[in-house]
C-alpha cells in the first residue's frame, strides 16, 4: 500500500506557507509500546518469496501490491491496508477468476492508482504451535505494522508530492492507519502527512475495543495477545494507553485535520486541507449484541467522522477468508452495500 491511505491514500496538495504550528490542548501522547522501527532487520519487511511482482515505489523497502490500471491521475492514489492475519487479498474478489469485483478492482476500474500494504504475516517469528500461548494464526501487532506503513506513505508522498492520497484501512488495518498517522505527526515538519490526505476510510474497526480483549490480553505472550492488549476491550470500554494516544485528550483528537486546523491538539498542522474521515460496520442487533465477531458500532465510530453501518444482511458472500470465517466482519468491506459506500465516499 502507498503512503496515505483513503484507510484512503493521500494524493497530491498544494502545500503553501503555513503559520507556525501552535500548541493548543494536551501535547500528543508519546508512544505507548515498543515499535520495530528499524525495518532493515524487520523480518516483515521484505519482498522475498511474494506470489505477486512487488510495487516499485522510490525508497520503499517493504512489501507492496500495486494493481493495473488506466490511471486519472487527478485523482487520488489510494493505499489499502488489510487486516490481521491476512493480505492485500482483503481487497481482491474471490474466487479470483468468477467472483464479485471487490475494492480493489473497483477503484482501478475508475481510474485510481491503486496499492496495498502487505504486512507478510508469513514472516511472523513468533511461536506457532498453538493460539491459546503462542501464534498459529500469525496475528501481527502495532509495533509490527506501523512502521512499514509508515515507511509506504512517506515513499508515496515523496514520489507523488502534488498527487492527493487516499488510505482505506480494514480491521487491524484501521488503528494501524490512524496509528501510522499519529507517529508521522509526531515526527513533526514535513513528515506531517494531513496536507496531502482526501480520505481516510476505516472499515469494521476497534478504534474502541475489540471482543477478543478479554480472551487473550494477559494470558498470551506473543504477538496475538498483546494486539488485543493494545486495543481493549470492546465492552465496557477503558482505553488502554495506546488507544489513549489515538482517540486522546481532547475534542476533535479522534480525525485529526478534519477541521482543516488543527490534530492532536496543535492548530496550523494541516495545510488548510480538510481531511474527511468515512467509518463503516455492520450494525448492532436490536437487543444489544453484535453480529460482527469483533466489533460493534460503538467500537467502530470516531466522532468528527462520517459514521455508516450496513445491515445485518449485507456480509461476505464470497466464502472468503477461511471458507467464510467472520464473514460479518467482512460486510463493511466486501459486501455489495459496503462497497457502495466507500466507493461513493471516494469518488466524491
């Protein structure tokens, strides 16, 4: 995925002279964990072994997957970031040859250059004869993700500077987005990614919780348990510090440059460039539980974001991931009203 997603990626903006930056509410919070920054040792940043040619990004190390397309180059170019335990197929259709066509073929189709992250989970160096203590489904963390997304948007903007990016972000890839976001704020000048974003689009996200919370954080080890750890729990919501960074200190902190002002309580950060935020989960039953397998839309919503659901009806018909496996989960993303919505956002 390229830097900037339309969670959707950032294309190109103007950016002029803007004011000095002034701090006007609680400064943004330090990092809360561990990150694997150095990415020339980071086993998941490679290309060895892809099934798929990697994108040629200048400077970008990692892993990528860029589509073909007749591009509109004024519009976006939009970065994908895939979920936990998965791969830029999130966003392919399945099966390949006579299924629906998903998001990825439906923003190259009208024109958007198009790339997904792959965080190669395949390279996972945890543990992986069990789920209970260690990591058989080769869940990554944060601290695994963030920075090759990071590493992707920063490469992306360097090689597009006058293109806007949307980034598209689903399931764990929604609070690897916004935390990819917040770290390159925090590196401060012209790392600062707000001027060069349209949409960040984030689909079935624990940008409040997750279910899985209760189950593994405390009791697994390895990477499984602390991406569980990082998020909370899903009811009853207490943010564990590193939500705390992310959903914050103050009103507004949630979608950052939404106002065009201001993130992470500083204003004149964002280069006068609106940033519109588009949130999508399949809603909540009417006696109070959830459908979704991990998420709900208390979970989900952000506030200063456009906060949409689909319905119960509108899943993962594909049998994708697993033979249909949280195929719920998967309705923001890869149901026929899902897609409806995020292309509509999109093509705005």
């Amino acid at each position: 995925m390229r830097k900037g997603f339309c969670l959707f990626l950032i294309l190109g903006c103007d950016i002029g002279v803007q004011s000095k930056p002034t701090q006007t509410g609680p400064s943004p919070a330090a990092d809360a964990i561990p990150y694997r920054d150095d990415l020339a040792h980071h086993p998941g940043c490679t290309t060895d072994g892809l099934s798929y040619p990697a994108a040629q990004i200048p400077g970008y190390l990692c892993a990528a997957k860029e589509y073909s397309v007749t591009e509109d180059t004024s519009k976006p170019i939009v970065i994908l970031v895939h979920g936990n335990s998965s791969t830029p197929a999130d966003y392919e259709k399945y099966p390949a040859d006579t299924g629906m066509p998903q998001l990825s073929e439906r923003l190259t189709a009208a024109g958007f250059r198009t790339i997904a992250v792959d965080f190669r989970i395949d390279k996972n160096d945890d543990p992986q004869t069990n789920n209970t203590t260690e990591n058989a489904a080769r869940n990554i963390d944060h601290a695994w993700a963030s920075p090759i997304l990071e590493h992707l948007i920063t490469k992306v903007i360097a090689a597009y500077p006058d293109r806007k990016i949307d980034v598209v972000g689903f399931s764990l890839g929604t609070t690897v987005v916004r935390d990819a976001l917040r770290r390159l704020h925090n590196q401060g000048g012209n790392a600062r990614p707000w001027s060069h974003l349209k949409d960040v689009v984030l689909l079935s996200g624990a940008n409040h919780g997750v279910s899985t919370f209760s189950k593994l954080c405390g009791s697994n080890p390895t990477m499984r348990g602390k991406v569980a750890c990082q998020m909370g729990p899903r009811d009853n919501f207490v943010p564990p510090d590193f939500m705390k960074a992310l959903n914050g200190m103050a009103s507004g902190w949630e979608a950052p440059c939404a106002d065009g002002n201001s993130a992470y309580g500083e204003t004149g950060v964002c280069g006068g460039n609106h940033v519109r935020y588009l949130t999508v989960v399949m809603q909540d039953i009417s006696d109070g539980s959830y459908q979704d397998e991990f998420v709900s839309e208390a979970s989900t919503h952000l506030e200063g974001a456009d906060n949409q659901h689909v319905s119960l009806q509108d899943f993962d018909t594909s049998n994708y991931f697993y033979n249909g496996l949280f195929k719920n989960h998967y309705g923001s993303l890869r149901s026929e009203a899902g897609l409806t919505i995020i292309m509509n956002k999109v093509t705005q």
